[in-house]
C-alpha cells in the first residue's frame, strides 16, 4: 500500500530527462535531493527539472551547494542535516 513520501533522491544526478513529472505529481515529495558536483561537465541539475521539482513545491537540497546531504527517520518522522547550510528555496 502506498504511504505519502516525505523525501526522494532525483535520479540520474538531475540530467534533464530524469524523475518525470507524473511520478513527482504522485510523489509529491517535501524534500528532493540531488547529488552532483560542482561545475560539472553535464551541467547537472538541468534547469527543466528544477522547474518540475519547484513545481510539486518541494525543497531542493543539492549537494553541490549544500555538501553532504543526511536523512534520518524513525518510520515516522524524519530529520534533515548538510554538511554546509542550505538556503532555503
């Protein structure tokens, strides 16, 4: 049975093809994190998927602005911790 998702990780570093926006309209996630580095050569995340992401109004924890990204839940709850601090989006 599905239960609401409270954080997903966008596939594939953010490429522009990648986390549709059907599966995030059915998602509907608070937190999307995405990893990928610094001035990368594939100019990850791309900006088609930021708009989906701001479109399902989640927050957006990359961890080339904000370092390592940490999710921790007892099955109910969940707690958030980067390595830098993110600003809020």
């Amino acid at each position: 049975m599905y239960q609401s998702n409270h954080e997903g990780k966008v596939a594939h570093h953010g490429s522009k093809y990648s986390t549709p926006q059907e599966f995030l309209d059915f998602l509907r996630p608070e937190i999307s994190v995405i990893s990928c580095g610094k001035d990368n050569w594939y100019g990850h995340p791309h900006a088609a998927l930021l708009r989906r992401l701001m479109k399902v109004n989640t927050e957006i924890l990359r961890t080339d602005e904000c370092g390592e990204v940490s999710v921790w839940t007892d099955g109910k709850r969940y707690r958030v911790g980067t390595f830098v601090r993110a600003s809020r989006r």
